[in-house]
C-alpha cells in the first residue's frame, strides 16, 4: 500500500511541477483565459484569440520581472 502511496504523491509532483513550474502566474494566467474564452463564447463571442493574447502578455511580464531580479543581483 506504501508503494501505491509514493507513487501517487511522485505522479502528483510531477504534474504540479510541469503545470505550475517556476512561475505559478503564468499557469493562473492560462487558467482565467480558458474561463474568460469559456464564457464568451457560451455568450455567442468569438474568443478564439483571448488565450494567446494573455500568454503572450504573460510571459512578458514573467521575463521583465526575471530579467529585473537578475539585474538586482549581478549590480
């Protein structure tokens, strides 16, 4: 039962480290545009393009604020 048990917390860490990784706002960010493109097109919007727009923006602002943090350190 050990066995089941470790794999299950191995299986669940895993998918926690690759939806999530290193920056939880960008998994949130996908997350919300899924909703967002959800509700507009059960509204009768096409919305297709909500999803790439706020990943795009996403990762932006993820890389600004790493290359900032970067900064800070190497000064």
């Amino acid at each position: 039962m050990e066995r089941i048990w470790s794999w299950l917390y191995a299986f669940g860490r895993f998918w926690y480290g690759f939806i999530i990784g290193d920056d939880w706002t960008l998994a949130a960010t996908v997350a919300v545009g899924l909703v967002l493109t959800a509700v507009l097109n059960a509204r009768g919007f096409v919305a297709w393009w909500m999803v790439p727009v706020l990943v795009i923006v996403a990762v932006g602002v993820s890389l600004r604020r790493a290359s900032h943090a970067h900064s800070r350190v190497a000064a």
